[in-house]
C-alpha cells in the first residue's frame, strides 16, 4: 500500500514538479530535475527566504563560484575530515553508509561509534541489495567532497564546494570593509551545493547536488544579545533539548526569552533565528504540529560550537528529518582561513570610553643594529617595535626569517597610552537552510485527499505565495466572445506580475480538479454574466466556495489574496 510518499512524488512527476535527471539514460540516484512548477515554487521558496535575511534582516546577498581552490578546503577542514563511514557488501559489491545500516538495527547514535564498532555492529545485517549477511566486512572513510582540477593537466587540485559558506569567510576582509567595519553584520549566499553521498535513497532528502540558502552573520564574542531579539521574544517553538532527549520526553513549548533565560538556548542570536526560522517555515506550508527544534548533543556538537540546533520536519516515511541548521560557531572559520591565508580576519571594535594603558616598546639601536643587519636594519627595528622582550633578547620574524635581537642592541621604554579599541576576530552565527528538504516537506504537508459529490478530490494546499501557478482563468464556453474576456483578463493579471494560466480544455469541473491538484490557489470563470454585468466567479481552492467581483477588480483583489492582505472569506461579506 502506498504511503504519502509515494503519493506526493507520482503528482511531482505527472505535474511537473520534479522527476529523475536525465531518466532517459537510466538517471542516477542522487540528482532530481525541476520541472516547469517545480523551478517556479522553487523561485518562490527562494525568494521568501530573501525576504526575511536580506530585506528584513539587511544582510546582502553575494554569489561566489561552486568550485573552490583545494587551500579553501584544507582551511575548513573538509579535506582531511569531510568524510562518512562506508562498507562494501562482499557479495554483491554494493556500497552503503555503515552507520545507516546499524541505525536500522536498532542502534541509536551510530554514526558516533568508530570504524571498528561500526564492523562490529554489521556482521549480522542482511545487504539491503542481495539480502546476504554481511560478515566480517571493512568499514572505512570515505570524502563526500567531488574532486576536479583547475586548468589543464593535474597542477591544481579544486574541490566543487560542500557547501556555500565558505565563500562567505573567504570574503571576510572584504565583507568587512562593505559594512564600514561595524559589527554586527552578515552576508547570505543562495546556491548549488555537492557532496558525492555513499548512497542515496531517500528522494529529494538526500541529494548529490542540493541548494543551499545560508547566513553568515559576524557578531562581536563580547556581546550576544540581538539587536533586534523583542520581534521575537515572545515567540513560542517547540524545543527538543538536551534534557528532554536524555530523559526520552517530549520537546518543551518555550518563548524565545524563557529559553534563552533558563539557559535552554545559548543566547539571543540563537534563539532569534530559531525563531525567524519557525515563522519562515510555517509561512511556505510546513505544518507547525510536524515542526520542532532538536538541540545537538554534546557528543554530536562540533567542539568548536556553543550551541546548535536543527529545525527538524516530520516526514510519513523518513521520520524526523534535519531541514535547517543553526549554530553558533565562534570564531573557528575565520581563525582556521586567517592561518592559512595569513589574512587578520579581524574588526577594530571601539571602546565606550578610551583607556590608559602601560605598555613596553622596544626601539632599536639603528647605530649597531644598521652595520650588524645592514638591508634588513629597518624591518628588523620595526619588527622589534612589536615584539614583547624576554630575559635576554627579543625573537622577531622578517621576510620568513627569524632573529635573536640580543638585549644589548636595544632599549626597552614603559609608557602610558591611549587605547581607544581593540582588534577582534567576530563570533559567527549561521543558520543554514536546505531548499530541496524544505520543498520536499511543503509537498508532503499540504498533500490532501477527500472525497466530493463521490468523486476522490486530490489537493495541494500550498500557501498562495509559494504556489507555483497563482490564478487559472477559464471561459465557461468557447463562443460567444467569452474565451476573447478570459484571455484579456489572463492578460491584465500577467502584466501585474501574477502567473496566471489560461485553460480552456474540458468540462469546467475537471479544470477545477487539474488546477487544485498543482496548489492553484484561486480560480476566474467567464461566463455569460460577466458579458452581461462585468462580473467574473473566483473561487477559492481550500473551500471550494466561490464570490463575484467586478472584472475590474480582479486584478487588486487577487493580488491582495496572494500578499494575506485579504482573506477570501472576506470577499463574501
């Protein structure tokens, strides 16, 4: 018997919303076309989530390229330690992710155990391929980055990138002078990310090329408190924390200020986007009752985080799944690339009140320092300026090289001075969004099914702002002028920027049903009366109820529909 599941993905494919890639050559698991709605709701989608973290938020968007140099990689980390544990089948030579096959045996948290407990684990599992048991098989390392090269030949090695953050922190300097070097500030990036995944089985879930909606947003270490936290201090989410999951309860409804006051959620940048993130998601159609945050583990948590949590939507078939990700990651990235690059990565952030300080500096004897170091004297002082003095000597490093500077061939001056601010390296705040997961979850919440004048009505509920089609218009009849009255309407409500589709094919009623099963949330008949008094019937989708209004309205009345500035039962008072 079929579940949801395979309900919402035979619509995707029949309708156009999405279906294999390149299925005409057997299509390869892991890579899903858009179809002609799909890549429209996915627009949609896009362009909603730009509305909260560049309009709203005020954090400009860049686009950087989706193939990286490999010092990139080596800076993040994913060179040496991106990688799942993987195990060949002995009989059928099929590879699959060791920790997967444990988790389906019952074993919680497999993906923390080691390659040998993971062996361990498997010995007793029959392959999902060919249905033998496994036996003594190896479980090794496998990176999910594709490797390519940069120009002809092998010289330099590229990776296309696993996710879209890493331009952000690349552009850090840059971003940093855009932004008259004021903390806080952010930028967000959109795009296409690939990770080469073991093997993918679960749709839309878990893709090889997937896209990424993430921020990056620069916060001074000494102060995380959102300047912005009372839009949402009284927001109420579901939180599955730390105590609830190692107690086996259920998650704890909890406003944004009670979590961050009980501790609960590190501090108010966290619970701000946790918040943003709830709102962002229930306004595109997930269900708020299929909805909650899990907070990561201390054993699952990068060391470098203080606090993470993943926004989690409830699938019929694959449970629980992570849609969103939003952590606090302190200043590891831009610590990890400044040592690499040898770029500061750092803001002057100013004091309230300037302070006095003592301070040691070192000034060379330029009479013995010039003939003893000769070209390199001058960098040497200067050099020298900097550097703290020891017992016996100062270390300095010019042009690669290091130097003892003995005491003797300088002098060392304790003065007061006026320091007006200090260097800093930003905390970063991300909340990172996967776009194929969140529309995945939309489909599957706002799938419908009931039965009218005995007939079995198939619907997506999409919110109007996502729906891919956004009014249909159809002609009662093909004479008597009505199709030339449709078709000008379809018209006027194009040039507003409104997709509207035309449809004049079969009986008005199945129209209806075709136009319902792709989310189109309203409906225009032309019909004799609108030749008669200017009137037109729109009809609503969820209801199925239906008013007239004037023609000339049509064209506000559907816009205001598709903003939620009005609600169509407000058309009928």
């Amino acid at each position: 018997m079929s579940d949801t599941y395979d309900k919402v993905i035979e619509l995707a494919k029949r309708r156009g919303f999405v279906w294999p890639s390149a299925e005409v050559y057997g299509a390869v698991a892991g890579f899903i076309d858009y179809g002609p709605l799909g890549a429209m709701m996915k627009r949609r989608v896009e362009e909603i989530w730009r509305h909260y973290y560049v309009i709203r938020e005020g954090y400009y968007e860049i686009e950087c390229p989706t193939v990286g140099t490999e010092s990139i990689y080596i800076a993040s980390g994913h060179v040496k330690g991106f990688a799942d544990k993987m195990c060949e089948c002995p009989h059928c030579h099929e590879y699959f992710r060791a920790d997967h096959l444990a988790e389906a045996c019952g074993i919680a948290s497999a993906s923390h155990l080691t390659r040998e407990e993971l062996a361990a684990a498997i010995e007793e599992v029959a392959c999902p391929g060919c249905g033998e048991v496994f036996g003594k098989t190896e479980v090794f390392d496998f990176n999910l980055m594709f490797q390519t090269t940069i120009g002809p030949g092998s010289q330099r090695k590229g990776y296309l990138r696993p996710e879209t953050a890493q331009g952000i922190f690349t552009d850090f300097s840059r971003l940093s002078r855009f932004y008259r070097m004021k903390l806080p500030f952010g930028a967000v990036q959109i795009g296409k990310s690939y990770r080469n995944e073991i093997s993918p089985r679960q749709g839309m879930i878990r893709l090889r090329e997937f896209t990424q909606a993430e921020a990056e947003i620069f916060v001074n270490p000494e102060s995380k408190r959102h300047p912005n936290f009372g839009r949402y201090a009284d927001y109420a989410v579901d939180l599955w924390g730390i105590e609830q999951q190692q107690q086996n309860t259920e998650p704890v409804r909890k406003t944004m200020r009670e979590a961050v006051d009980e501790r609960i959620i590190a501090n108010e940048y966290i619970a701000y986007y946790l918040a943003l993130t709830h709102d962002l998601l229930t306004s595109i159609g997930i269900d708020r009752n299929r909805l909650r945050f899990r907070q990561h583990l201390p054993d699952e948590r990068a060391h470098y985080a203080i606090d993470c949590w993943d926004a989690e939507v409830r699938s019929e078939r694959f449970g629980w799944v992570e849609t969103v990700g939003i952590a606090d990651r302190t200043d590891y990235d831009l610590r990890a690339h400044s040592g690499e690059s040898g770029d500061t990565m750092t803001v002057f952030v100013p004091f309230d009140e300037a302070r006095t300080e003592k301070r040691k500096r070192i000034v060379a004897d330029m009479g013995v320092l010039g003939p003893k170091y000769r070209g390199k004297a001058k960098k040497i002082a200067d050099a020298l300026a900097e550097a703290s003095p020891g017992p016996d000597g100062a270390e300095v490093t010019v042009d690669g090289e290091t130097f003892f500077i003995p005491g003797d061939l300088y002098t060392v001056h304790e003065e007061e001075v006026e320091v007006r601010g200090a260097d800093v390296m930003p905390h970063v705040i991300e909340p990172s969004y996967g776009i194929d997961r969140m529309i995945y979850g939309v489909l599957e919440h706002s799938y419908d099914e009931e039965i009218v004048e005995g007939e079995e009505r198939r619907v997506l509920r999409l919110p109007a702002c996502i729906a891919p089609v956004q009014v249909a218009v159809f002609p009662l009849v093909n004479k008597d002028g009505l199709e030339e009255i449709a078709r000008t309407i379809t018209s006027d409500l194009q040039d507003a920027r409104i997709l509207a589709d035309y449809d004049d094919n079969g009986a008005i009623g199945r129209r209806y049903r075709r136009q319902d099963e792709v989310g189109t949330p309203f409906a225009v008949t032309v019909d004799y009366e609108t030749k008669e008094k200017g009137t037109v019937t729109l009809r609503d989708r969820d209801s199925m109820e239906q008013v007239r209004i004037p023609a000339g309205d049509l064209v506000a009345t559907i816009g205001s529909l598709i903003r939620c500035r009005t609600a169509f039962a407000d058309l009928k008072q």
